[in-house]
C-alpha cells in the first residue's frame, strides 16, 4: 500500500470521526435522532401493517376458494 493510500484512508477516517461526532454533540442532534426514531417506528409500523394485511387476504381468498 501506498503512502497516498495510506494517506487517504486516514484523512477518511478521521473526517468520518469527525462528522460522527457533530451528529452526536452538534446542533440538533437531539432533533436528527428524535426523527431517526420516529421514523424507525413508522418503518415498523407500516411492515407490521402490511404482514397483516397480506395474512388477511390470504386468509380470505384461502377461505373463498374452499367455498
């Protein structure tokens, strides 16, 4: 490996430390993971939704076609 390489890969690092540790300390970072959060339960939520309601039209074209 290269020293550019080398190189590369630490500037890449560290910027990555850095930005990790503005969304953790920064301005509104308690907004941004209120949001994540939020977001996380509506994701679940609708996945939730939807398995039920594929289960329930399941269900029911199983129960129509035994009629």
């Amino acid at each position: 490996m290269s020293i550019k390489e080398k190189t590369i890969e630490k500037l890449e690092s560290k910027i990555e430390d850095i930005e990790n540790f503005i969304s953790e300390n920064g301005v509104g970072s308690k907004y941004l993971s209120k949001a994540e959060r939020v977001q996380r339960d509506v994701n679940l939520g609708l996945a939730v939704t939807g398995f039920i309601g594929l289960a329930g039209l399941s269900a029911w074209a199983i129960m129509r076609s035994s009629d």
